[in-house]
C-alpha cells in the first residue's frame, strides 16, 4: 500500500494571485528505486524527474499521461519519468556501463535533449494525441530548467525546486496566475517565502504541514489532493504487439539459441516468455493487433 504522503496537492494564494502543486513520495519512490540499482546522481536526477511529472499532471489538463524524457549521448544514455491521470508513476534511467548522471545538465552537451510530452486518449484509442514540448538545457539542475521553459512558454513567473534521496522525492511548482489576479506584490511575497525552502525541508515534511508552514500568512486554499503510487502499464499483450512489430523471421533467430523469447520490461521487472511453439499463433493474424509501442511499457 502506498502511504497517505505519497499525494499530489493542488492550492491557490488567493491574496497573491498564485496557484501551485507540491508533490511528496515515499512508497512510491522506493517501488521505483526497486527495480534497478543506480549510482547516486542517477537516482537523484530520477526522483526528481518523476517528482516533475506529477506536479505537471496538476499544472496541465492531462487526460492520458505526461512523460519527461532526457536523452544524451553522454554516460546518461536515457532519463525517462511518467505520471498518469489516475496518479500512477515509473521510471527509469539507462546509463553507460560504469558511468553516472551529471550533476550539471549542461555538460550534457548540443546533442541532448529534454523534452515534455502529453498523451491523451484520441477519438481511436489506438491513436492517442500527443503533445511535445522540448526544453532547453541551459541551466544546471533539472528544476531551473523547467522554470525557464515554463517563463518562456507561458510567459508567466514561476518557481520550482525539486529534491529527491534515498527514501523520499518531492517537489513544489509556484505560478503567478495569469492576469491581474492578486494584489501589486502578491508574487514578491510568494517568492520570497519560496526562497526560504530548502530541498531538505522539502524531503522532511509532507503535504498540507508544509504549505502551512510556508504560506499560512497567505491563507492558502486547497483546490483538490489526489494519491500517487507505482504502477507499470506493461502487459503480454503488448509484448506481443512488439514482436509482430519486429516480424516472424527475426523473432524466430532471436528464439533459436533457446527456443523462445525472453522479454523484461525494463519498468517494473515483470518476465514475459514466448517458446517457439506458439509463434504459429502469435504470428497467424498480426493484422488485428494494436501498433507496437516504442518501448516496452
């Protein structure tokens, strides 16, 4: 079971005209650290990222899910984090062998490349709506670099700090709202207060304690509080989709030293085995089956 601090908070500072979402995982976090070992800043950057899609899910209309995705080619091959509207997460980082994440994104170098995407269920359900927004990596830490794309996408102030150990991520979005909502220095005074937080302090106290102990002055109110927890979209289904995909002549070889397929979904650790003797079925009528994904998910 996934403990009560693992929500996801939507508030509003009335007075100051800002809204914002802070997000705590514990349970959560540690399922996902559960399914690899990674060296330090690879974990951190990982809890933050996934600490990041959930506050965007409460920052964006998302009816599907939103995914950030890093890609270098770099010793961080792949960073990637998911949130689902019902409030399920994962991720995953993939490095090269013996190598760690930066601590400083710029040295990511040119080629890299961050990116938010949004998928919503379309009118075909085989045919989602995507959305991407790419980012751009001028900062150093992973949080500031939101910030810009959201100041430079929205054209509206906003404060983010993001933090993530061994046992706990979480993070806080502050934006002010659009218009002349809230008095001349309603978002000063935000800022200011958001200044105070540190990333230790946002680790070491949950939810609704923390947003009263920065904002009470404010009078924050509440507009909804949802629970977040792990959960992996994976299935045999499609595994399935992806080994048509790859068509019966190369899954065959790649059945041949064995006599099957043996596929790990790199998200969750769950084992899918397809023996030869039921590639005459799985191949029989690949026309009916849904596109494959672009990873095992």
């Amino acid at each position: 079971m996934t403990a009560q601090s693992d929500t996801l908070v939507r508030f509003l500072l009335p007075d100051a005209g800002v809204r914002g979402v802070h997000v705590h995982l514990d349970a959560t976090w540690a399922e996902i650290l559960s399914h690899a070992v990674y060296p330090p800043a690879a974990a951190e950057l990982l809890g933050e990222a996934a600490v990041a899609s959930a506050l965007f899910t409460g920052h964006t209309k998302v009816d599907g899910r939103l995914s950030i995705q890093l890609r270098s080619n770099t010793a961080m091959r792949t960073l990637f984090a998911e949130c689902t509207a019902a409030g399920t997460l994962r991720g995953i980082v993939q490095l090269a062998d013996g190598g760690d994440a930066p601590r400083d994104l710029t040295t990511l170098g040119d080629d890299a490349l961050l990116a938010i995407t949004i998928e919503n269920p379309g009118l075909d359900p085989r045919e989602p709506q995507r959305y991407q927004s790419l980012v751009g990596l001028t900062a150093a830490r992973l949080d500031e670099a939101f910030e810009d794309y959201f100041r430079q996408s929205e054209q509206l102030p906003t404060r983010l700090l993001l933090a993530a150990d061994g046992t706990r991520a979480a993070g806080l979005l502050l934006q002010k709202l659009p218009g002349d909502e809230g008095d001349n220095d309603g978002w000063s005074r935000a800022s200011a207060l958001f200044e105070t937080l540190g990333k230790q302090e946002l680790l070491d106290v949950a939810g609704n304690d923390l947003l009263h102990r920065l904002f009470h002055e404010e009078k924050p109110e509440l507009l909804g509080e949802r629970g977040l927890r792990f959960a992996c979209s994976c299935s045999r289904e499609r595994v399935e989709g992806m080994l048509q995909s790859l068509g019966e002549e190369e899954a065959r070889a790649a059945a041949e030293p064995t006599g099957a397929v043996e596929v790990r979904c790199e998200f969750c650790g769950q084992e899918y085995h397809f023996p030869l003797t039921e590639f005459a079925i799985l191949f029989s009528d690949t026309g009916v089956s849904s596109p494959a994904p672009e990873r095992l998910q």
